[in-house]
C-alpha cells in the first residue's frame, strides 16, 4: 500500500471526534501499522505527539505509544514498526490509530503513515 500523507498547520487529530484530521485505518480487514513519519516546518515550540487507537464501538480510547516535545521548526518523527512487533500492532477493521498533537504555535506539519493488510 501507498502511504497515507497528510497535511496540515493546526492540530492534528482528536479520538473521540471520528471527523477529524490523521485517523488511520483500514474498514475492510484487519490491517496493521507499519510506520509513521513526518516533518515539522515554521514556528517553534513542541508538544508531545500521542498514538492513540479509536476503538470501533466509538468510545474506548487507548494510548498506545507518545513521542515526547515534537513539533521545532525542521525536526521530524520517525516511528517504524519492527517485525517481533507487529502483532502488537494489528487491529480489527474500524479501529482507528490516531494522532493527537496539539500545534503550540504556527507550525506546519506533514505526516506519512503506512497501514498494511493483516491475516
């Protein structure tokens, strides 16, 4: 699969608001996450970056993993998945992995997530 991009100056996305922004997932089978990478431009400041998974009844958020003070103008994530981890990280269809990270300043933000299908 292609990576999922996505773009943005504001924050990027909340688990309990299903419409917004950096929610990842597959609906049509179990599907796993392979990385997620991403680079900060403009402004200063930083924020911790939540990995949080939106389960599919719609209500149960679990955090799964935080990157501590990301966001300073030219810094980037890199998160990738190792093999011995993936079972940790395979989810049924409707489940969403989601981004929380709130912009402290004017930062732009570009985000790169990989999914892949999952037995």
């Amino acid at each position: 699969m292609e990576p999922i991009v996505s773009v943005g100056n504001g924050n990027m996305g909340t688990a309990t608001d299903p419409t917004s922004r950096c929610r990842y997932g597959l609906t049509d089978r179990r599907w796993g996450l392979e990385f997620i990478r991403g680079t900060f431009t403009g402004g200063s400041g930083d924020a911790d970056l939540a990995i949080k998974l939106a389960h599919r009844n719609g209500v149960t958020v679990f955090t799964l993993h935080t990157l501590k003070d990301v966001g300073t103008d030219g810094s980037q994530v890199n998160l990738r998945i190792m093999p011995e981890e993936e079972r940790a990280w395979t989810f049924p269809p409707e489940d969403k992995i989601v981004l929380e990270w709130t912009n402290p300043n004017t930062q732009e933000w570009t985000i790169e997530v990989g999914l892949k299908g999952a037995a």
